[in-house]
C-alpha cells in the first residue's frame, strides 16, 4: 500500500473512532444477507458502479429507517453475496476515498474506507455513519432506502429527514435565530442563485416542493412547520446577515508598511451574504495585485504577479468556511501588508483538526458544514479539503515560501510571504 493510500484512508476516518464500526464476523454476515438496506455490494468499479456507490452512500447517510447504525458498501463482492474476482489495489481505495471530498455529495458524509479479508478474500469496505444534518444530497437528489431499494426522496420522505435534523443536529449553523424571520431571507437569491446549482435542471423542473420545503430541505430554515431561519440561512441568504449576526462579514486592509499601525491605503468591511463578501474580496485582492513583466530575462517576456491570486483565494474560502459565529463577533480579517497577506479567522481549530495538525494534507473536519454546503451548492469551492493544499502548489510554484499558521484557541491566522526570489 502506498503512502499516498494510507493518507486517504486515514482522513476519510478521522471523525469516526479507528473501528469500522463491524467486526470480521458482522461483515461476513452483511455481505451475505440479500435483503438487509445497510449493504450495498459491487463487484468492481466498472460502467455505473461508481454512480450507484454514491447513491448508496447517500441513502445510508440519510439513514431514513433510522437504525442508527452505519451502512456499508462492499466493492468486490457480488450480488449473491459471495467475494468478486476483483484485486483491491491501491488506486482502487483512493477513488473511494474521493467519495467524501469531491463535493457530489452534500453535507459531505463521514465514512471509512478499507481493505478487510472477508470469506478469505481481500474486499474493499465503505462503511458509511447516519448523518446529523439530512437531508444529505447527491448530486442534487435525496437518495433513500428500503429494503434492497434505493429510491429518490419523496416529499414525505423529506419532511421526515427534515425532522430529524431538527432535533439532532448539533451544529450551530444548524440552529435557529428566533430574531429572525423569512422577511429577512432573500427568496430571490434563493430562487435564482442556490437552486439552480442544488439541484439538476430535470430534477429543479419535476420538483413540486414549495419555497418553505425547499428552504427547510437546503438547511435554511428550521422546518416546515417552524419557519423561523437558520444561522446557515442568514448567512447564505440574508438580506443583512451582519444586522443578526454582528460578526458574518469580512474586513479588509491594504496597509502600506510592515507593522500594524502604519498607514491604511485602503479599508473595506465586505458585507453581505457569503457569496458577495468572497467574491468582494477576491476582487480587493485583485485590485492590489501587481504584475511584473520580465523582458530581459527570456525571449518572450516573463509576468509575475505579486501573489498568486488562486492561492489568496482558496484561504479566503477557508477562513470563511471554517468560522465560528458561535463564540465571536469578530468578522474575518484579510490585511495586505508590504511584504505579506494575513488571514485571520476567529476560531480555533476543530474536531479532529488541532494546533499540531493543521494544515495537515487530507486532514478536514466541519464546525460548519451546512454553510460548506452552500458554498459548494453556490460553486464558492469545489472539493472538499483541498484548499490549503492547492495555496501551498501555487505559492511553491510562484516562488513564495511556505504558508505560516498561527493557530489559537479563538484565532487560525494565516501568513502568505512575499516572493523571496524568483522563481
């Protein structure tokens, strides 16, 4: 096994105790039984394999029985329950692994992947944990299970999952503003903006939900039968979210000098929903950006920009993405110094992400993952985990040295430096 496969398996694991929740035995036992809707078996990742592999790690997630216990996906095992001729090879696991990251499926699940000898032969197991926060998406569509049968959520169905993130799920953004009120939410944006990347065109035209239940289904209100919005909603919606939630906007600074206190050539509190203050400050960002053309170094001239933009980019999203508005009313801070770019974002890491860790390849963990639903839904990122590992590529290639964290307990701040020669 390669090191590259040991790291994917480890971070598709880090939320769940190392266990695969089953034993050998119970595994053994599951992948024989023909009518259980916890297991799903393929016998390779050939043609639709991997489509319907998502399928089913959707439906488990949205556990609509309600077991409470996770589903497993068996790759090299056949329909009669019986071990494949398939070898698990290394690549296989990674693209496995990518289940959880690739952004298809939202919330993204928490999962495991490993290579298990069952009845004597190596088979690749994907065990997948209930969600707290269904309704869990993939590609747009609720997928559910009954039995052996994977269908597509229907409106009860919905109402149901709805229910039960109601009262399990234990995530800020997740939880209501009783200040708040639909008045307060732009249905328009909604409308015009989320749906359209929630859901397929077909699946958005056939939809006969109301704007309530489709609120309530994409996490921005509480309920049906309790509209009132929720921190996700405000944020991602709102009208003025920082009028509800002093701290959800972004604050920048072009500093000219190298110490806090010199001069400010340019400030700006980038507000509103968390689309416009990304994209707001990507264009600050851009404004500041200077490129130098190089005409003596090669026969067609050479152009550096100061900072990669892409790199300042994925940070921006990170910091937003990765907030808290729990316990701050600080907004996220970008300030662009003459010899560097820092930011800041209130709150310390999170879950399985700590100070001696962050920043690990392949290590991601959720304070907000209702909001990085969003995100994804709104095209703001488009894989999960990846962020700092792509600002790090880009820095390398542009002759910048390596990015520097601050981690505390209420801070995560970042530190881009200037080229230190060229590349």
């Amino acid at each position: 096994m390669t090191a590259e496969t040991r790291q994917a398996e480890a971070s598709a694991s880090r939320v769940q105790p190392e266990t695969t929740g089953y034993s050998t035995a119970d595994l053994e036992a599951m992948m024989a039984d023909l009518e259980s809707d916890l297991v799903e078996r393929k016998e390779s990742l050939r043609g639709a394999a991997p489509a319907r592999i998502r399928e089913a790690v959707c439906a488990f997630a949205n556990d609509l029985p309600d077991h409470g216990k996770p589903g497993v996906v068996f790759v090299g095992a056949s329909d009669s329950g019986a071990p494949a001729d398939l070898e698990i090879r290394d690549e296989l696991l990674l693209q496995l692994s990518d289940i959880k990251t690739d952004g298809n499926i939202l919330p993204p699940p928490t999962l495991t992947v490993a290579a298990r000898t069952l009845l004597k032969r190596r088979i690749a197991v994907v065990t997948v944990w209930p969600s707290d926060s269904p309704p869990v998406r993939y590609r747009g569509r609720i997928w559910t299970r009954t039995g052996p049968r994977r269908t597509v959520a229907s409106a009860q169905d919905e109402r149901v999952l709805n229910e039960k993130r109601k009262y399990r799920d234990s995530h800020f953004d997740a939880r209501p503003l009783p200040t708040a009120s639909l008045a307060d939410l732009s249905l328009v944006r909604f409308e015009e903006e989320y749906l359209p990347g929630a859901l397929e065109p077909e699946a958005l035209a056939a939809n006969q939900r109301t704007t309530t239940e489709r609120l309530a289904a994409a996490k921005m209100i509480v309920a049906v039968d309790d509209p009132v919005p929720t921190v996700s909603g405000v944020v991602v919606l709102g009208r003025q979210p920082h009028d509800l939630l002093p701290g959800a906007y972004a604050q920048f600074l072009r500093v000219e000098g190298t110490e806090y206190g010199d001069p400010v050539a340019d400030a700006e509190a980038c507000r509103g929903p968390i689309s416009r203050v990304v994209r707001r400050l990507d264009e600050k960002f851009s404004a500041h950006n200077r490129v130098a053309v190089d005409f003596l170094s090669a026969p067609v001239e050479i152009r550096r920009s100061t900072y990669p933009l892409d790199a300042l980019g994925q940070l921006v999203r990170n910091a937003v993405m990765h907030r808290t508005y729990e316990d701050s009313t600080a907004p996220v801070h970008a300030y662009w110094f003459d010899d560097r770019v820092e930011i800041a974002s209130p709150g310390g890491p999170y879950g399985a992400v700590t100070a001696d860790n962050f920043g690990a390849e392949g290590l991601v963990d959720y304070r907000n993952p209702n909001i990085a639903e969003a995100m994804r839904v709104l095209g703001l990122v488009q894989r999960f985990g990846f962020g700092i590992p792509a600002a790090r590529r880009s820095l390398r290639d542009g002759g910048h040295p390596d990015l520097e964290f601050k981690v505390s307990a209420s801070q995560v701040r970042c530190i881009v430096r200037a080229r230190r020669t060229a590349p």
